[in-house]
C-alpha cells in the first residue's frame, strides 16, 4: 500500500485534481452532515444537532475559509513563495475525516447514550449504561479521535508540502494557527 497516498495526497495530485477533489469532498461532507443531523460547529468540532445542506455548507465554507486564512498568513510569512491554491487545497482536502466523523456521531448508540444522561441530569449516580453501551461509546471515542488525528496529520503534512515547512518553530506556528482557526471559526458560525 502506498502509505503517501493515505497520509500525504497534497505530494501526489496535482493542484487541479486537489482542488475539484476539495469541492466534490466539501459537497459530500455537507450532505452527509444534512443527512445525520450533524453539525460542523469549529475547525476541529462534529456534533449530532438537526441541520440542512445550506447549513453544512454554511458552516464547512466557514472552516475551510478560516484554516484557509490562518496558515496562508503563516505560509506567506514562513515562505513568501506559498501559493493560496495549495493552501485552499489543503484547508479542503484534509476535512475528509471530518465527514467520517460524521457518520460515526450519528450511530444510534451515541443517541441512547445522550438521552440517558439527559434524563438523570439532576442525578447523575443513577444513570443506568448496559456493558455494551459503555463499550461501544469507548470504540467509538476511540474511532474519532483517531479520525481526528487523521485529520490534523492531513493539515500539516499538507501545509508542509505547501510551505516547504521543516523547522520546529514552523510546526509550533502551525499549531498557533489551528487554535486561531478553531476559535475564530466558532464566532463566526455562531453570528
């Protein structure tokens, strides 16, 4: 298996190939989101809430146009040679895990689970989980957060391949920005 192809597509593609595989994947994860009534609330955020299509792709053009904006800054000042369409590429691309996160947080089991905490709000030593329950929301945590770190090992081999990043300090820049994007992303979603 081509190990580059999973882990690093932005050094395989062409700008071209990236970007109409951008849009079609945005498209996608928006639909789905509509489909499973899951919300794209921050750069790093999938949560289960009802929505539609406009909605979802409302909130992912947002996303992508704060990630965008935030390691284009920080390309531009690491290398004056980082090219927008690269970054636009990466900011698209590399949300594909989000869109799978999509799917997993509308498994009736993360549901059940909501609802029952929801009904011992004020009493929360009587809640009342089966083994399987609590077992399956410990593979699912699981399966997210690997699906997270998926996501951010897209960014920045992304933004690597954009930038020509190899020094440390452009890495801990790089985890300034996506704090930025996250929090920046949030206030403008919920204007």
């Amino acid at each position: 298996m081509n190990w580059k192809l999973l882990f690093n597509p932005f050094g395989i593609y062409s700008e071209k190939q990236l970007l109409v595989s951008g849009i079609l994947i945005t498209l996608a994860g928006s639909f789905v989101g509509s489909l499973f009534n899951v919300t794209f609330d921050g750069v790093l955020d999938v949560h289960q809430y009802e929505t539609d299509f406009l909605t979802g792709l409302k909130e992912n053009g947002i996303n992508i146009a704060c990630i965008f904006l935030v390691l284009f800054i920080l390309g531009k000042l690491i290398n004056r040679k980082t090219r927008a369409v690269d970054i636009l590429n990466t900011s698209m691309v590399s949300r594909f895990p989000q869109y799978i996160s999509a799917l997993i947080t509308a498994l009736p089991v993360l549901k059940k689970v909501e609802d029952e905490i929801i009904s011992h709000q004020g009493d929360l030593q009587h809640l009342n989980f089966q083994s399987l329950d609590l077992m399956l929301l410990f593979i699912i945590s699981i399966l997210l957060l690997a699906l997270t770190a998926y996501y951010i090992t897209l960014l920045v081999n992304g933004f690597r391949t954009s930038v020509n990043a190899k020094k440390w300090p452009h890495f801990a820049g790089f985890a300034v920005a996506l704090i930025i994007a996250e929090i920046l992303s949030k206030l403008l979603i919920s204007l």
